[in-house]
C-alpha cells in the first residue's frame, strides 16, 4: 500500500479498515503458501481475524475529513 496508497484505496472501508474481499484474498494467499511449505498450517490465522488499518496522516490523506463549517459566511 505504501508505495501507491490511492491505488488501494478501494480495498479499504470509510473507516480505513480491509473490506471482506481483501481478508479472503489474504487468507488465500496464506493457504497457497501452506500448500507450497512456505507458511506452516499453525501460522495461518482464519480470514475473519486478518487486519489492516490505515491511521495517522495517511488515513488523513486517503479519507480526508470533512471540509469544517465556516463560523460565518461573508456578506
């Protein structure tokens, strides 16, 4: 992601978490690396507990707060 953060962005929810789709491709990446004997079958966590938030200035970049109302409008 840190190389092309917008390019991500839709694998991402409004609050910056890994949408579903996302977790079950991870987890199926993690299933063809146990089948190859890169991973053992104990290190693969289940698909529902893989995670990825995005925070800090880069959460502030991707999802940018909404615009503050101004104290008052100019006449």
């Amino acid at each position: 992601m840190i190389p092309a953060p917008t390019k991500w962005r839709y694998r991402l929810d409004s609050s910056g978490a890994l949408r579903p789709f996302e977790r079950a491709q991870m987890h199926f990446i993690g299933r063809a690396m146990v089948a190859k004997g890169w991973l053992a079958p104990a290190d693969l966590p289940p698909a529902d507990s893989l995670k990825v938030e995005v925070a800090g200035p880069a959460r502030d970049v991707l999802f940018p707060p909404p615009a503050a109302a101004p104290d008052s409008l100019p006449i």
